[in-house]
C-alpha cells in the first residue's frame, strides 16, 4: 500500500494514554484560595486563543521573597506549576514604554519599529547587563516542583513589558514555558515530552525551522523579523480559506541553536525581549540525567531589531526555543525539528531557513501556496539571490561576491527552471527551502527520506565504518533528500521551483571562506551525483505517471553528461585555453599580438603556457598540506594569474571570431554555405554565441539582465578559479568530511540541577533554583534592551594557538617544497624554452665543432670539476695517514 495513501505514524499506537484522551479530563488540583484580579475584557480574536487552559484548572506561579522552598499541585495539563503564593505589589522597572500598535493585518507603516535608542556608554550597557543578570542569579530560591511525566516542565512569568494589555490570563502569551529534554531527537515523543501546539490542539499548516550556530544579533533579526513580516502577510490574506487574522495560530516558528556555549549573547538578548529565553531557569541536568536540549516555548507578540528597538508586532507568533545544550552540527538540529517536534506538530509543509537568510515579504506563503496548489509537490525551493547591500555596494566593493552574484543569478535562471520543468530538483538549498512532511516520512520498515537523510549524522560520527565514498556523499544530505522524495517508492512525489519566492543571503567575501564553503559543498555534490545516477533505475518504481517517467529518464541522462563534463574540466579548461592561444598565435601575419611586436605571439603563448602549467602545481602542493586561512596569499595570487590567463584566452577568442566572420554583408547573405565552409566559424563563433549569448537572451527573457552589467567581467575573471582551485583542493581534501566547526563532546555543567527528592506527600517531586522575583525578570529584560542599544565592538577572528602553529609550520613545509621543486622547474623552463634555443642557435652554434648546448658544456665542466675536487681530497687522506698525520 502506497504510504501516501495512509500517513505512517510510528507513534500511533505506542502510548493510548498520552496525552490524556481530553483536556478536560486533566487531573483536579487543590484549589488554593488567594486574592486574584479579574481578567480584562479580551478582543474577539483572542477568544479562543487558550481552549486548552480554559479547560483544566490551573494555578498560576505567583512570585514570592520570603519562602524558599514552596510545593506544587498535581499535574495540570501543560505545566509544572509551582505552588501559588500570596501576590503582593511589587515595584515596576522603569523603562521607555513600548509603541502601542493593536493587532491588525500588516501594511500599516509601522515595520520595522523605529525607535530612539537610550545615551549610554557601552561599558556601562554592558556592566548594567551582568549586574541585573548576577542579582537575579542571587536571588533565585530553591522550589519543589512535580514531573510531569516524568520530565522538567516550567511555566514561567514572561516579562511585563511584552504581555499584551488584556493578555494576562491567556498563558501562551503571558508564560514561558522550559522543558528540560534529556533524551535523543528520536526519542522525544516515546519519553513524553510534549509541546504547546500539541497540547492546544492546533492543526499546524506551517512549521519554520531557523537552524543557527554563533551567528550575531544582526544576522539573527534579519531572519526572524523577515519570517515575522510573513506570517503577518499571511494573517492579511482576508479572503484565504486557510489564512485570515487567525492564521498564526498555524504557523509554528520553530529556533533551533547548535550548542549553548557556542551561541552568540546578543542573539540570546533578543530572544530575551522577545520573551523567548529567560535567565536562570535552565538546568544541565534533571534527576540525574544530563539535559541534551533546553526548549522554551512563548507565543510573542512583539518584533525586536538588532539595536533593540522592541514594537508590538501585526500579529502573534508562536515560536519554540531549542538551545541544544552541546554542539552536534546542523543535521542534528533538523534531526530535533523533524524527528522530536515534527510527530508532534504533525504540519503540512515544512519551512527551512539558515539564521541569515532574508527571505521578502511574501515568499513564504508563495512557497506554501505551490503545495496548496499542486498535491503532488514533495519539495520546492525559491530563489537564493546574493544580499548586495544598498544600492548593489558589495558588487563594487568585492569582486568575488560579483562572481559569486552571477553564479546564483544564472543558476536560477537556467538550471533550477529546467531541472523544475523535468520534476527533479538536484538540490533544494537548505537555506531557503520547503518540502511536504508527508513526502519526508519513513515508511513502516524504517527507511525513507528522513531515514536516509539523517544517516550521514551517524557516518560522520566516531567509530563508523562507512567508506569514503558515502561519508562524501552524505556531505550532501540535501541532494540526497530530494532523490529521495522522488524515487520514494510508490508517491509519484515531483520538485518544483517557485520564481516568486525569494530570499537574500550572505556570501564569502574573503578567499580562504569561500574556499573552505566550495570544498564541501563540490565533494558534496560530485558524489551525491554519481549516487543518483547509478540508482537511476529507482524512478520506475516511484509510482509516477509514464510519461514523468521518460521525462525523469531523460533527466538522468542529461545529469549523468554533466557529471562528466564536471570530472573532466581541469582538462576541458587547460585544453580550450591551450588550442585556443595556439591557434591565435600560429600565423606570423595575423598573430593576436603583432600589437606589442611582430611575431610575439608564440613567446606569449609559451610564457602563459608554462605560467598556468606552474599555478596548477603550486595549488595542488598548497591543497595537499595546507588550510585556506594558512595560505591565502598564496590562493590570492594564484586567483590574480589565473585570471589574467583567462584575460589572454578571451582576447585570443575574440581576435579569432573577429577573423572568422565575413566583413561585409554579402559574405553573411548565404548562412547555411558560411557554416559549411567556414569550420572556425562553426566550432567557435557559434560555440561562444550559445554560450554567452544565451546568458545574455536567458536573463533578458526573465527581465532580469542587470547581473550582466554589474558581474559578468568579475564571473569570467574568477571562472579559472572555480575549475582549477575549488576543484583540486576539493578533490586533495577527499579525506575531510567535516563541516567546518568543531564538536563539543562536554557539557559546561554550569547551570544547576534538579535534583529528585521526596516530597510530603510522598511524591517525587524536584529541587530546583527558580528566580524569585518578577522585578529582577523585568530589570534583566530591560538591560538587556538598553546592551543591544549598543554596538559590540568588532571582534577580528583569531585562531587557537595550536591551529595557528600548525597554520604556520604546514605553510613553511609548503613554501620549502615550492621553493626546492620550483627552482628545479624554472631552470628547466629557462634552458628549454624557445627564447634560449634561438639564442643558442644565432650566437653559440657556429662552429662546425659546437656540437653541444653550451649549458651542457658548463653542466659537464662543473661536474668533472667537482669530481676532481673530491679526488684531491680522498687522495690528499690517504698521504696524510702514510705520513702518520
């Protein structure tokens, strides 16, 4: 049976009684009696925001200063609460008041949020941050609170500058809530665990991953406030069937960050202001067990700027936290969002960014709509396009993110609409991309996309026994993916590429990062491409139509001719630039560069020859030994001549075409004759024509042609680059299956645990260290808002002391090597080249007995003196020891 068909849940049945078959139904707690105010008027939209607490009795944390310790009621649905206390007043923290903006569609002027920020030092931000944070540190004071389910679950105050007026009660908007999770991605579900979304009931349409690492609060912002203009964009669609003002309550947007030592502060200060993180309430570690991920869970009605500037937003958003608690790389974060979260959820489509990807206003509900549209759409991406700066600033300033914008622009162009058409998509980027969670999901025997997809975790991991091959091959889980979908077994599941969907993100600007970036992603791909094509077969039993079937046959055939081309372009590159200045330089009479001196040409030729023949050593002896960030220089220069090689081959090109082509208009009168007779003329003008002037043609048709203007000179100048350098350090680099940052096998062990004991009642219950107060929550909110006020001085990146001594002794060895083998090489460029052949020719050979070239003559006196030498020393020994010296 087709899975499609019937969605496979492999948790269907695994626990009857979890979670309780009706909120309702959720245990009674003991009604502890203390003064209460009565809840404000709520709009209408937000009537039903909160069914799910409405529905059991809950008890609300209330702060207290004299008590240490305080127990908690039973369980109470979607909580741990603590044991009310008596409420008091407690003094506000006085802060500049937030812009009021009642929630309404978007388009109102009012985003992003504009705001004047505080005159202040920056020490003293800075100061008055860790000042607020260790007094809350203090005053914290240990409290029992309940399991639930046997895990660490916190309903936390939020902070109550952010609480809408008229919010108070309603707990997704008024309460943060911490779970402790101290198990595997895979297991989260099995163990009980369980999320807001879940627990409200809520059918989930969009489900938004933004995986991070240290990325800043600039890089940060720019992401969340692009995807929370969407979601208003989708809260505006009035007249949608599934859209309209209560569409956020569909959307989960879902933050997940790779190691908590690693993350960066200020992006954790803006998850503060957004209610979405709190000091002092996670814990390493529950009963014993280490905590694998801290997940906090708010539904934030606020939008933060990296300044700090703090606006009420158009609409709700619910957002989940997962700070792992260690760095376990990418993969694992998606590992946590599809396989912890996702059962869970249970969304229609899934969204994944990169922090630092901007995708526009609409794109999201553009990418969701082609699944609404088309059922048989697994996957669809929209169109990466390089963050230029204001007004194109970066094309200016860096010549490789130019050729790096030209690159993306062509490929969006050509590749991805072709690949689109035929229904497979090589690759989704997973940096803006969104894919069915149907299409995604394993089948009862376990294997599937998912399954596959997570698999290089594993293989990368120590002790695997997984070959070279696969471990480089799983370096591109993301290609793997997408063949997954489409040859899973009985979906007829198709790719498609959205145009409209678009999104801006950042480029290595330096050469040794945009080495490093390139080296994964080509072993990535060139393996993953031969794994597609030699598993060609699995498209005829996808369950598509016929004809998709030859479409798709007919794609694996085109792909397999461009895998080999990609194999072949160092020699496909060096031999069109070797027969191209050979032949611009064979004729004396139209030699391309009679300009400098008639008959220059053929020195030329062999100058440049021997110049690219040099560069291809020095960067496979750099790629062998050396890092990118230890020999940038070196990649620099070599960038520089081999772009002036290509600057010669263009010339030759262009002066060969010109020669080519009639000069007047009766030689261009019979075409069909012209290519028949003319064979430079048919194998290079009109090779070049399809070419460049289909780069040309393609972009006008799209009405995007500004790329040409702005970075086609700075694509053909690093062209070179990308065959010959990329592709040998990727290929010497076969061996690194890393992706570039390092893993954190510890934990820091710094923030406290929850210790199981007994209590009164004789229940289990946790000791744990809570904040106290809600005015230290709201000091630390605000200092937190007045420290991102400020800029952070730049930090330069530096290396670890043993990373840069071996940076330094791998670049002597290689400077060594260079030198020794270079040497070697020169003179034997210098004595064989045409220039010293000639000269020995017109001065040397003469004579009748100048039988030999004269470096020989010196070459073979030097040795016979040499020898002598050593002759008059061993004989000069043994008269020495005659005599008895």
């Amino acid at each position: 049976m087709a899975y499609r068909q019937q969605q496979h849940d492999p948790y269907a049945n695994a626990y009857p009684d979890y979670p309780p078959a009706s909120n309702a139904a959720a245990h009674t707690s003991p009604n502890y009696a203390y003064p209460q105010q009565q809840p404000a008027a709520q709009p209408q939209h937000y009537q039903q925001h909160n069914d799910y607490a409405h529905q059991q009795q809950q008890h609300d944390y209330a702060w207290e200063t004299k008590s240490t310790k305080s127990y908690q009621s039973s369980y109470a649905g979607s909580q741990a609460h603590l044991v009310p206390q008596p409420q008091y007043e407690m003094s506000q923290v006085s802060v500049p008041p937030m812009p009021a903006l009642p929630y309404q569609p978007p388009g109102l002027g009012n985003y992003p949020p504009q705001q004047a920020r505080p005159g202040m030092l920056r020490e003293q931000s800075s100061a008055g941050w860790s000042t607020a944070r260790e007094k809350l540190m203090k005053r914290r004071s240990v409290r029992q609170v309940e399991l639930q389910e046997g895990n660490l679950v916190l309903d936390m105050p939020a902070p109550s500058h952010i609480v809408p007026k008229g919010m108070e009660n309603i707990e997704e908007m008024s309460k943060l809530r911490y779970t402790a999770a101290t198990c595997d991605p895979d297991d989260f579900m099995r163990q009980k665990y369980s999320l807001r979304p879940y627990l409200m009931g809520r059918r989930t349409e969009l489900f938004i991953v933004m995986t991070m690492y240290n990325e800043d609060e600039v890089l940060f912002t720019r992401t969340m406030n692009a995807v929370l203009k969407n979601v208003a964009h989708l809260c505006s669609r009035t007249k949608s069937k599934t859209w309209g003002p209560d569409g956020w309550k569909k959307v989960v947007v879902c933050v997940v960050s790779d190691g908590r030592s690693k993350i960066n502060k200020r992006t954790l200060q803006v998850l503060t202001l957004m209610g979405c993180y709190q000091e002092g309430i996670a814990k390493d570690s529950v009963a014993g067990k280490d905590v694998t991920a801290h997940i906090f869970e708010f539904t934030s009605n606020v939008v933060v700027t990296e300044r700090g500037e703090v606006s009420q937003g158009a609409c709700p958003v619910q957002i989940i936290f997962c700070l792992k608690e260690q760095n376990k790389k990418k993969l694992n974060s998606h590992r946590w969002f599809f396989n912890a979260f996702g059962p869970l959820i249970q969304p229609n489509v899934c969204i994944l960014l990169d922090v630092g990807t901007k995708p526009t206003g609409t794109s999201i509900y553009e990418l969701w709509k082609c699944f609404d549209k088309h059922s048989s759409v697994g996957g669809a991406c929209g169109e990466i396009c390089v963050d230029t700066g204001k007004a194109c600033s970066l094309l200016l300033k860096s010549p490789l993110a130019a050729s790096q914008n030209f690159e993306y622009k062509m490929s969006n162009i050509l590749d991805k609409p072709l690949e689109s058409v035929f229904g497979y998509i090589s690759v989704l980027p997973g940096a803006f991309s969104a894919y069915r969670y149907k299409a995604l999901l394993n089948g009862p025997d376990g294997k599937g996309p998912l399954a596959s997809y997570f698999k290089g975790e594993a293989m990368h991991g120590a002790g695997s026994d997984a070959g070279l091959f696969e471990r480089n091959m799983y370096l591109a889980e993301d290609r793997i993916l997408c063949f997954e979908i489409v040859t899973k077994k009985r979906e007829a599941w198709v790719l498609k590429y959205v145009k409209s969907a678009k999104a801006a993100t950042d480029v290595p600007t330096s050469v040794p990062e945009f080495i490093s970036q390139r080296r994964r992603w080509l072993n990535g791909s060139l393996f993953a491409s031969v794994h597609a094509t030699v598993f060609w077969f699995r498209i005829w039993t996808s369950g598509q139509g016929f004809f998709r079937k030859i479409i798709l046959q007919i794609e694996f055939i085109y792909n397999a001719v461009q895998l080999i081309f990609t194999w072949t372009s160092l020699a496909n590159f060096y031999l069109a630039f070797f027969f191209l200045v050979s032949s611009a330089t064979s004729d004396e009479k139209n030699d391309a560069f009679n300009f400098l001196a008639r008959g220059a040409g053929p020195e030329v030729f062999e100058v440049f020859l021997k110049l690219y023949l040099g560069l291809l050593f020095i960067i496979l002896v750099c790629s062998l030994g050396n890092r990118p960030q230890g020999s940038k220089w070196t990649y620099t220069v070599c960038i520089i001549l081999f772009g002036l090689c290509n600057i010669i081959t263009l010339w030759c090109a262009a002066y060969t075409v010109y020669l080519a082509v009639p000069h007047s208009l009766d030689g261009w009168k019979d075409f069909p004759h012209l290519v028949e007779t003319n064979a430079t003329f048919r194998d290079i003008v009109i090779s070049l024509a399809a070419t460049y002037g289909l780069y040309f043609f393609g972009s006008l048709i799209h009405f995007e042609p500004w790329h040409m203007f702005t970075s086609f000179i700075q694509y053909m100048f690093f062209l070179p680059s990308y065959v010959n350098i990329l592709m040998m350090y990727a290929m010497c680099n076969l061996h690194d299956v890393t992706w570039g940052t390092k893993g954190d096998n510890g934990s820091a062990k710094d923030l406290g645990g929850a210790k199981k004991v007994k209590a009164e009642g004789g229940k289990d219950v946790l000791e744990v260290e809570l904040p106290t107060t809600r005015e230290d929550v709201d000091q630390l909110w605000a200092a937190s808002r007045t420290a991102l006020s400020f800029k952070p001085p730049e930090e330069k990146e530096h290396r670890d002391a043993a990373t840069k001594q071996a940076d330094h002794d791998r670049n002597s060895r290689t400077n060594v090597v260079l030198a020794w083998v270079g040497t070697n090489i020169l003179m034997i460029l210098v004595f064989t080249s045409t220039a010293f052949t000639n000269w020995v020719k017109s001065h040397v050979a003469t004579s009748s007995d100048a039988n030999f070239n004269p470096y020989l003559t010196f070459l073979f006196i030097c040795l016979a003196g040499l020898s002598a030498i050593r002759f008059v020393g061993s004989t000069l020994y043994l008269l020495l020891r005659l005599v008895g010296l």
